[in-house]
C-alpha cells in the first residue's frame, strides 16, 4: 500500500481535522501503518496557506482543513487543483448548510467550538 501524507490545516488546534482523519484513515486495512499526519495548526492567512499548498505539491500531501474563514476555505478550494494537490473541506460544507438552514451569518471565529457545552 502507498504511503499517505496528510496536512490537517486549521485556524484553530487542528484537533477535530485530525480525529476525522483518522477515524477516515482507520476504515483501510494497514492504512494507519502507511500514514503520515501533519498538523498545521493557527493558520490565518492567504500566505499561510500558499506555503502549505506548495509543501503538500512538493511532498505529494493531501491535505484535509478545518477553516471557519470562507476567505480561507476558497483560497484552498481555488489554488489546491492548480497543484495538482487534493484537499477536502471538513467544515465548509456544514457550515454552508447551517447558514442555510439557521437564516444566519457564522461569526467565523477560530476555536469557539470549545465553548459550547
């Protein structure tokens, strides 16, 4: 079996990317044996990001994100296949939903998960 990289991105620890991962990963036989997880946690920045893109091109990484910024999620969402790179988007789509579904804008604030009880 191939060996997996995988840059867990986030604005905030990158702890919830990192458990979706590797609940994801668990499903393949010896896929945790071939795998090689990276966090990049607290990042913020459209110039954050272009360098992880380029070091996930470069090492062949796929790249799986937690970034509550819309900004930031089409930044990667755009610049990802210009380097041949795949990347999946863990929050974007269910807070896309929740905007939808709650009539409301999300404050897009790092790390305020944590709070609710």
């Amino acid at each position: 079996m191939k060996q997996l990289r995988m840059f867990i991105v986030s604005d905030s620890v990158g702890e919830t990317g990192e458990l979706v991962a590797k609940a994801a990963i668990s499903q393949y036989l010896y896929a945790d044996q071939n795998a090689v997880l990276k966090r990049f946690p607290y990042i913020d920045s459209v110039e954050h990001l272009e360098e992880i893109i380029k070091l996930a091109a470069q090492q062949q990484a796929f790249i799986v994100y937690t970034l509550v910024s819309k900004e930031l999620r089409r930044y990667i969402q755009s610049e990802t296949p210009k380097f041949n790179v795949t990347a999946v988007d863990l929050m974007g789509p269910l807070m896309d939903a929740l905007e939808n579904e709650l009539d409301s804008i999300p404050l897009e604030e790092a790390g305020v998960g944590s709070q609710i009880g």
